[in-house]
C-alpha cells in the first residue's frame, strides 16, 4: 500500500 | 481532510483576501510591515518546490498557486504600485528580518527530516513562517493603534494557525503513522507569538472599542 504523503498539508 | 484542518486553510485564505482588500480598497498599506510580507512570500516559494514533483489534490496544488501568487502580488504592490507605497510605513518597520531568514536556513540544515534539497527547503519554510509574523506584531506594536482590517488580517492569520494545532491533535488521534514533529513544534511556537496579540483583540472585542496595543 502507498505511504501517505508526509507533506500533504498547506 | 478533517473539518479544522480545511477550516484552517479557509481562515489562511480570508486573511489573505481581507489584506488584499485592504489593500485594493484603501489604496494603502499603513499598519502592514513590508517585512512580514516578503517573509510569506519566500515561505510559500521555499515549500511549494514539490507543486511539479508531488502531486496530492487538485485542491492542494490550487492552494498552493493561489498562495504564491497572493504573496507575491502583495509583495509587487507594496513595492511598486505608487499609491499603496506611499502609505507604506517604513520607519516603523525597521525589524531586521534577513537575519530571521539567515537563521531559519541554518536551523534547516541542522534540523530536518531528510538531507535532500527540498526537504531542507521544506523544514526552512515551516521555521521561517513559525517566525515570520514577528515584524508585524513589531510594527503593531511600535504604531499603537490597529485600523480594523490590519486587526482582522492579522486575527485570521492566527486563527488560521490555532486550527492546525486542533488538525495535528485530531490527525493524532484518528491516524495511525502521525509523527510530523518539526511542523507541530514549529507551529506551537508560532501560536504562541499570537498568544499577546489575541490578548488584546478580545479584550477591544469585548468591550466593543478600537484595538489598541500597548507600548
């Protein structure tokens, strides 16, 4: 499964 | 998404229309420090590297360009447009902000979550906008009285910030693998420089009068 995004916040 | 967190981006957003408002209004930027403004700028252009390589939602990416472009046209207009740089109150806004810059690059090689060129950039960007709100609370401060606009952006701007922190409190508790210390920590502090300002907006709130801060 992709890992979530670690920058995925503005 | 969760609710505080596009609250919070909603809040960021207002406040950045209610200074273009001001701005396009008004025909002037009394109360606004230059400085402060020039910081965001270069916060949204040091984090946004990733708009090309990562893509995460159009609603991020849109985000994203609206907030380089606000800053920088906020930026533009302060400095260039004839009206609006008149009104600009520059012996009040003597704050040596590159210094702010100089540090935060250097905390960001020190202090990141990867040695790669854009999460060096990415953690600058989080410390150098923990800090660059401070030049404006300085010319604030040193100018006394608030207009109600300058009071409202800079009431949203915080607002903005205290959502996050109810956002990472949420993410904490609902996701699995949520560990961004570098952006809470860097984002209590900047809370917390908001902590004295809000004081007194609440205080000018309650009692129904003009915002004023003390020397």
């Amino acid at each position: 499964k992709e890992q979530p995004h670690a920058h995925d916040e503005l | 998404m969760n609710a505080f967190r596009l609250a919070g981006d909603i809040t960021h957003l207002i406040s950045i229309l209610v200074l273009l408002l001001k701005i396009y209004a008004t025909k002037s930027c009394s109360g606004i420090s230059l400085k402060t403004q020039e910081l965001y700028a270069v916060v949204f252009l040091a984090r946004y590297l990733d708009l090309f390589t990562d893509f995460i939602s159009v609603y991020n990416s849109v985000m994203k360009v609206v907030f380089i472009l606000s800053s920088v046209a906020i930026v533009w207009c302060m400095r260039r447009h004839r009206a609006v740089k008149r009104s600009y109150d520059k012996e009040l806004d003597t704050f040596r902000h590159y210094y702010l810059v100089g540090a935060c690059f250097v905390f960001a090689l020190l202090v990141h979550e990867k040695f790669t060129f854009q999460e060096v950039f990415w953690a600058f960007s989080i410390y150098l906008e923990a800090v660059a709100i401070i030049p404006q609370l300085v010319l604030l401060q040193r100018s006394g009285n608030v207009d109600n606009l300058t009071g409202q952006y800079v009431f949203f701007l915080g607002a903005y910030r205290a959502l996050y922190i109810l956002n990472w409190i949420y993410r904490y508790f609902t996701e699995a693998k949520f560990s961004r210390w570098i952006a809470c920590i860097s984002g209590l502090v900047q809370t917390a420089l908001y902590a004295d300002f809000f004081y007194y907006y609440f205080l000018s709130w309650k009692n129904n009068a003009k915002l004023n801060l003390p020397a």
